[in-house]
C-alpha cells in the first residue's frame, strides 16, 4: 500500500514541476525525489520524526539532483515540499477558529507549527551545509 501512496506523490510533484513550467527531464527528477520522500514520511512510525526526516531527505536529494540535472536545487525542493506540507492540519486549524473552537484550533495549530518548523530546519540544515561544502 506503501507503494501505491509513493506513486501518487510522485505524480503530484511531477504535476507541480510542470506547473512550474520545468523541462520533462527536471519534473520527472523531481517526482522521483517527491516520491521517495513521502514514501520515507510514512514509513517513519513517529510523526515528528517522520517530519525531520523526510524534509533531511529532500533537501540531500535536491542538492544532489540540482547538481546531477543542473538545475537550481529550489526547483526540487518545490517539488517535494507539497507533498510533506500538512495541509489537512492548517486546514483544520482555520476550520476550528471559525467555528469558534478556539482551544482545538490552538492545539492542532501548535502541532502544526511544530511540524512546519521541523521541515524548515532540516531543509535549512541541509542547505548550509551544501553550502558550505561547496567551496571546498
């Protein structure tokens, strides 16, 4: 079944890149790397580990394809992001503030900047550390 999510987030980042008006070449590295990533996502047990993990993933991955395809890595990181970003959350989110269920909404919301802020940081990780490296 694992499999068959991977397969679907391939193809949404390969709509995303054609989306973004990417050659066939780049958008097809990128639903690799989208796919790959969300399959990691959902074979993490934990979440916020899933989260750190699969964000560490696609950054490696996008640096790593950037240079291989040369292509800038943002293009890869675009690609991949939309599959890991929870939307469901902030949707629900904005759902219970409507609503008027203020204490819900803080909950899910504060997981939710939680999860967000893990993708950032690994993705903001990685990226000082290519670009560090690369002048070396």
């Amino acid at each position: 079944m694992n499999y068959i999510y991977m397969l679907v987030a391939g193809c949404i980042s390969f709509c995303v890149g054609i989306m973004l008006k990417t050659r066939v070449k780049i958008a097809l590295c990128g639903s690799f790397v989208g796919g790959l990533c969300y399959f990691t996502f959902i074979s993490v047990p934990y979440e916020k580990p899933a989260y750190f993990i699969s964000a560490l993933l696609l950054a490696v991955l996008s640096e790593i394809m950037a240079k291989l395809v040369k292509a800038p890595s943002t293009l890869f990181l675009i690609m991949g992001v939309y599959v890991l970003v929870p939307g469901a959350q902030i949707y629900q989110t904005f759902l219970n503030i409507i609503n008027g269920s203020y204490n819900i909404a803080l909950n899910i919301g504060a997981t939710t900047f939680v999860n967000l802020s893990l993708i950032a940081a690994a993705i903001a990780l990685v990226s000082a550390a290519f670009g560090k490296t690369q002048n070396i």
